[in-house]
C-alpha cells in the first residue's frame, strides 16, 4: 500500500491498484462572479487496474477496459458555488451500501456493470463520489474493498 496526496486528497492506494490525483481549473460558469477560481478542483481516480492515460474524469476511456472484479473510485471536487447548495449538503465522506448500487447510475453503460453516486462536503470543499463495480452482481463482495479504501481518504 502506498499513499497518494495532492489538492489537498490524501488516499492509501492498495498494492497492485493505481491512483492518480490532478487538478482541473473551476468551471467559470459555475462561480457567482464569472471569474475563474484561483483554487483549480481537483480529481482523484484510484483503479484495481491499469488507469489508460487520457481517462475522463468520470472514468471514460477506463471503464470499457474493466473485468468484473476490477473496481474505479472517483472523487470529483465541484467547486466552491456548489458548497452550502442542497445536492452537496451531506457532511463528511460518505460509505455505500449494496443498494447504493445500480446498473443505472452509471454515467456509460456497460452491460453487466454497476455504479454509485453520492454528493457531499467536506472541509469546506463540495464533492462526487463516483463508484463503478465491473461486476453490478459482485458488489455485496466488492463494497467492502470500496469503503475500506474510502476511511483512508483525507480531504484538507
């Protein structure tokens, strides 16, 4: 196991997965001025399999190459205009369960997969947590690995 920090993400990466954390500029859109933030948000992938360069923040390009034991976990930061709004109003990092788990939370579809999204706060920082199990019908086995990689998530 090994620990992968940066953006101010902390997670204990397990022996044979992947992890990668970057940093993307705030979606000018989103903020009430218009201006850019001087905070860039930041993405974290950790896989149980190889991570392609080039993968989607929601894990395109990753997830069409995942067997039905792999699993992906994202955290998807959203910015500070999202902080204080219903959808992120959830404290603290959140732990799935086997219902969080559907074949039709998935941003693709890919037959025989499963997903799960949860929105959240932490820190002062709005988030996604995005989930994809290469098997919807292993999850029951698989959740454990998931939540105990999430208790190992730092978020500053």
């Amino acid at each position: 196991m090994s620990r992968l920090s940066g953006s101010g993400i902390g997670v204990d990466v397990p022996s044979g997965w992947e992890g990668r954390i970057y940093a993307k500029p705030s979606d000018p859109g989103l903020h009430p001025t218009g201006a850019q933030s001087m905070n860039p948000n930041a993405v974290l992938h950790v896989a149980s399999f190889p991570l392609p360069r080039g993968a989607g923040d929601y894990g395109g390009g990753a997830v069409e190459q995942m067997a039905n034991t792999d699993l992906l976990v994202i955290l998807m930061e959203h910015g500070a205009a999202a902080v204080g709004t219903a959808l992120f109003a959830p404290a603290g990092m959140p732990r799935l369960t086997k219902d969080d788990v559907s074949p039709n939370c998935l941003q693709r579809l890919i037959e025989g997969q499963g997903g799960a999204q949860k929105f959240f706060t932490e820190n002062g920082r709005a988030f996604c947590l995005y989930v994809v199990f290469g098997s919807h019908l292993r999850r029951a086995r698989t959740l454990p690995v998931v939540n105990d990689l999430l208790r190992t998530v730092t978020i500053t």
